[in-house]
C-alpha cells in the first residue's frame, strides 16, 4: 500500500468487534511510533498499553464511551514535560512530539487492519489518576485499538486549493 492510499485508509474507528489483538502487534505499532522524530529527538513520550478489566473500569469514568471501553485494547500517549523541548520563548513542543508518534501509531495500526481513534476529548485529573501518573507524565492522547466492526466512511477534507498560500498568507500560484 502506498503513503496516500494508507492516508486515505485511516479512519476513526468508533466501533470494535470482540476480537483481542496480538501482543506481537501491538509492539509493532509501538515499534512505528518509536521512530517518530521529536524536537531534538528528545522523545518525551511513554505509551500506557491498557488491556486489564480493572483499569478499563477505571478508563471508563475518564471517557465513558461502549465503543471506547469495547476495543481489546486502550493506549495512553502520555508527555514526560521534564523532557520535552522548550523553545527561547517558551513554547513547549511536547504535543507536536506526541501527535506525530500518534500519527505514526495510527498509520501503523491501519496498515496492518487495526482501527484506533484519537481521543482529545477524555477528562484530564481523572486520567492522571487513573494511571496513576507521575505530576511530568502529561496525558495527550488515548486511543482504542481494535479490529473495526464499522463501515469505512466517506471522508470529508477541504481542497487543497482552501488550505495553500504561495509566498504569503492568501498569495495566489503564479502562472
Ligand atoms: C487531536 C484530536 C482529538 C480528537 N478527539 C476526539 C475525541 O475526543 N473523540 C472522538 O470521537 N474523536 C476524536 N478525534 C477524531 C476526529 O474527530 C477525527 O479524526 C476527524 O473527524 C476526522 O475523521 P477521520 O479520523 O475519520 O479521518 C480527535 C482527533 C484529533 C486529531
């Protein structure tokens, strides 16, 4: 398959069918998102591989959704903020660190079958404790991974004419 063919691919999936995944490829797709670059390739990301009854019921008060807590297996995407680059003025590039290993991870997951869904949305200090988080491992992102009992769905982008400038913010291609 190649890059775009798998781009267009990748859907979140909100619907699991009760089938467990592989240990094997769980680490394969954790294996993809460890070759993330990061700024100064400091890598401030850990990986929560949730598979318990115990700490799915927990999940559950975090983001209380059948399809989120139904999928054989939950990962947390957490920053290390000890660890993340800052720049002069402050910026913290952790999040950008953390979504291109989501990136990586979700890609991975749809090239071999596997859905996920990216989860924003989950309630924070609930999560912390949940995973009981040291106070610098900072929850990003969680997703569900499992084999999809959806439809793909017709996705929606804007065009790529909305969304490029040539030179300067609403500079025209010149002919
Ligand atoms: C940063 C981020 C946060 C998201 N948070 C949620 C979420 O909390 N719940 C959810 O169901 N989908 C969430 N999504 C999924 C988006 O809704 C989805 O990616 C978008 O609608 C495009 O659809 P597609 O992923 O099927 O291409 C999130 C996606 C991103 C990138």
């Amino acid at each position: 398959m190649d890059f775009i063919e798998l781009a267009k691919k990748r859907f979140s999936v909100r619907g699991y069918l009760d089938k467990d995944v592989d240990d094997s490829l769980v680490m394969e797709i954790l294996e993809a998102a460890r070759w993330a670059p990061s700024a100064c390739n400091n890598q401030p990301w850990s990986f929560i591989v949730i598979r318990s009854a115990e700490f799915k019921l927990r999940l559950q008060a975090v983001y209380n959704r059948t399809w989120f807590l139904s999928a054989p297996v939950i990962i947390a995407v957490c920053c290390d903020r000890s660890q993340s680059w800052k720049r002069a003025d402050g910026k913290d590039y952790g999040d950008v660190d953390i979504a291109i290993a989501m990136d990586h991870l979700t890609l991975a997951a749809a090239e071999k079958g596997l859905g996920t869904c990216w989860i924003g949305s989950f309630k924070y200090r609930e999560t912390c404790e949940a995973l009981k988080l040291p106070e610098n491992i900072d929850p990003v992102a969680l997703t569900p991974l499992g084999y999809s009992s959806m439809k793909e769905p017709v996705k929606a982008r804007k065009e790529l004419s909305q969304i490029i400038h040539w030179n300067y913010f609403g500079g025209k291609k010149e002919a």
